[in-house]
C-alpha cells in the first residue's frame, strides 16, 4: 500500500481531479435538479479553491486513489470579494485573529481513520510558512463534524444565527 500527500498543482491525472469531485459531492448532503445546478455548486464550494489556490489543495492519495483533500485560502477577506458568501460574511470580525479558512472532505472509507488530521497538518504547515496567523470553518452549530474539529484543535467557538440556521464559526490559532 503506498500512501502520500500532494498538492493539487502538482497532479494533472483525471483520474485523481474525478476522484476530488467525487468526494466533493458525496460529503454534501445537497441536493441537485440537473446537471448544471450540480456543476455550478462544485463551482462555488469546491473548484473555486482548487482553481485559484491548487498549492493550497492537500489531497490524500493511497495506491492512486483519493480519499480526502482539503483546501482553502489565505485570506478570507480577499475570498469575500471574489464569492460574497453571507455565512462567512457574518463572522468576518473575526477574520482577523483567524484569517485562513478552509474545506475538507475526506471519503467514507478514510473517515475516522486520521486522514483528515493528516491533511490538515500539511494545510497548517503550508500556512505556518506564509506567517498565517489563524484558521477557521464555518459549519451548522449541529454537525457532527465538530468533534473532529476540536479533536484537531480548533478551540475558539461562536455561534450565529444566519437566516434561522445556527452556524458554527471555529478558530484555530497556528
């Protein structure tokens, strides 16, 4: 079995850019009426990061297969002026402390299984260099994500209500 980490900018399989997608779109609880509206949502919420920022783009690969990836960006304030996403916009006083933020979505087979926390060690490190201060997620107030996220230190928590949703704003200081 050979594992490993690499960043996006630094594969071009299809097979490995189908395997993104694939894991995108079974970590999504959305639902889509064509294939269009499918495209347009990987657009916003996934292939935005991979396009713009493939050096922040960590995938976990074993024996030519993806399992999880995560990506993000340096700076949330500058992604609120490519993509006005209002459930980041309502933390934005926060960017400050936390400035990075990220996405990350591992396959079923590879959950619970530290793949995710590997993944994020390398995204933490890649931040670490460019003198980062902080990172943060953004998720429902609900989700069963958050264990995972504080197991991985993110240890500052706040909660918004946005459009009767309760989300869950998380920081990590690096």
């Amino acid at each position: 079995m050979i594992s490993y980490v690499t960043t996006l900018n630094r594969c071009s399989d299809q097979n490995i850019l189908d395997g993104l997608r694939a894991i995108f779109f079974i970590s999504t609880s959305s639902k889509f009426e064509n294939d269009n509206q499918k495209d347009q949502f990987f657009n916003r919420w996934a292939n935005v990061y991979f396009e713009r920022w493939p050096e922040l783009t960590f995938l976990y690969i074993e024996n030519d297969r993806v399992l999880g990836y995560v990506c993000g960006t340096l700076d949330s304030d500058y992604f609120l002026t490519i993509d006005d996403v209002p459930t980041l916009r309502i933390f934005q006083d926060y960017f400050k402390l936390y400035p990075a933020h990220l996405h990350i979505n591992c396959h079923p087979d590879a959950r619970s299984k530290g793949v995710g926390s590997i993944l994020l060690d390398h995204f933490f490190a890649n931040l670490r260099l460019e003198n980062v201060i902080g990172c943060h997620i953004v998720t429902s107030a609900k989700s069963q994500n958050i264990s995972f996220y504080k197991k991985n230190n993110f240890s500052f928590c706040i909660e918004r209500l946005y459009k009767n949703s309760s989300l869950l704003f998380m920081g990590r200081p690096l």
